[in-house]
C-alpha cells in the first residue's frame, strides 16, 4: 500500500504549483504547513528537508527503489511528479523537452521577475520605513510585461502553453494569475487571459489553488516582514 507524499506548504505561488500537480495528479498527500510569516522555513526540521529554507518541499515515502526521497525546488518538484505517475509530461521525449523549456523558463524568468515585481510594488512601500523606488518598480513591472508578451505568442492557437495541459502550465499559472499585483494590462495579452481562465476552471486546480487559503494574508505585519525580508 502507498503512503501518502508529505507536503510541506504555505499558500503561495511556488507553494500553489505543487498543490495543483499533486491534486491535478490524484496522488494522496499529508498538508504540512510551513508559516513563513512566522519564520517555520528557518526550523531544523524543515532545513534537513528544504536546505534552502524555502518551501515547497515534498517527502514521497515510495520513492526510488522504494525508499524515502525528500525533494525540494518547485521545478524539480514538478519534473519528480510527472515522471512518477507518467502525467502531464507529454506522449514523448520531444514532447518532454519543451515542457522543461518552459518550466525552466517560468522557473528563471517569470518566478524571479514576478516576484520582485509584488516586493517593489507591494511589499517594499509598506516596510518601515517605506522603500519606493521608482527605478526597481518600473524594471520588474515592464520585465514581466515582456515575459508575459512571450507567453501571449506562445498561446496563440492553443488551449496550453505546450498544447496539452502540463507541468509547464501548473508552474506558470500561479504567478501569472496575479498579474493584478504587478500592475500588468490584461487587455494586452488576450490569450494569456483566456488561458488563465481556462487553467482555473480545472476543479483539480482550482482545488490546489484553494488549499490553506484561508492562511493567505499580507504581509503588513512587522514580524512576518522581518522573517520574510530581513528587516
């Protein structure tokens, strides 16, 4: 009898890609809630899991030989996952390679660039004491700007980013369903808007996106700035 995959999680965009894979997967899981507002990255525990304090982490007890493996890297997360069960991957190894592109590509460019575009826009006037920077904000919002231009062209003519559903859509969804955050203009990108909606009408996505969602907050709180970004 397989165990469950041990999840280690908060409701954020990294965080969201690995719920969605593991519901849009049907795999059993265990939720472990890492509160990174409260610091729970930085435990021991969490650290032999995760070396680089950050989440999401997997343990799968029916790995490799069947024995324990923990993983963490949302990317390599989602690459475990699909290889495992045989889903969302493609029919062949053509089909493989260019999902990793695009995984790869969300992973160095749309996760980072986003990311910094929701700290200087949303995060970063609200610290104490406030930190507006013009030049930073502008940077990031009009970087992903671009990369969601190349998102735009890659979706023309197809449902998903490599066609079919797959791990490469589970990665960037997340972050580009809150283009809101980064100041972006839908009108823009009119097949990145359809394809966002066609992702969150999936119940197993929307599923995983609405795991823990009542633990989502923002992050005026002092303490959990601290945690987060070191000050």
């Amino acid at each position: 009898m397989t165990k469950p995959i041990d999840l280690y999680f908060w409701p954020t965009p990294n965080g969201w890609k690995i719920a969605i894979a593991l519901e849009e997967m049907g795999l059993d899981y265990n939720l472990n809630l890492v509160d990174i507002g409260a610091g729970d990255q930085f435990k021991p525990e969490f650290l032999a899991i995760s070396p680089n304090n950050r989440m999401p982490a997997i343990v799968d007890h029916d790995g490799p030989d069947g024995e324990p493996i923990s993983i963490f890297e949302s990317g390599a997360i989602l690459q475990y996952l699909a290889r495992k069960t045989g889903k969302f991957y493609g029919a062949s190894p053509r089909d493989a390679i260019e999902i990793d592109q695009w995984l790869m590509w969300q992973m160095g460019g749309v996760g980072p660039m986003a990311g910094q575009a929701h700290h200087f826009l949303a995060y970063a006037p609200n610290l104490e004491p406030p930190q507006v920077i013009p030049y930073a904000q502008d940077r990031y919002r009009s970087e992903v700007a671009r990369l969601y231009g190349v998102l735009e062209k890659q979706l023309a003519g197809q449902d998903y980013i490599c066609g079919d559903f797959s791990i490469a859509d589970m990665a960037v969804w997340p972050w580009a369903s809150l283009w809101e955050r980064q100041e972006q203009d839908l009108t823009k990108f009119p097949n990145m808007a359809a394809w966002l909606d066609r992702c969150a009408a999936r119940p197993a996505l929307a599923r995983g996106r609405a795991l823990a969602a009542e633990k989502r907050k923002t992050l005026g709180d002092k303490s959990a700035q601290k945690n987060l970004f070191k000050r």
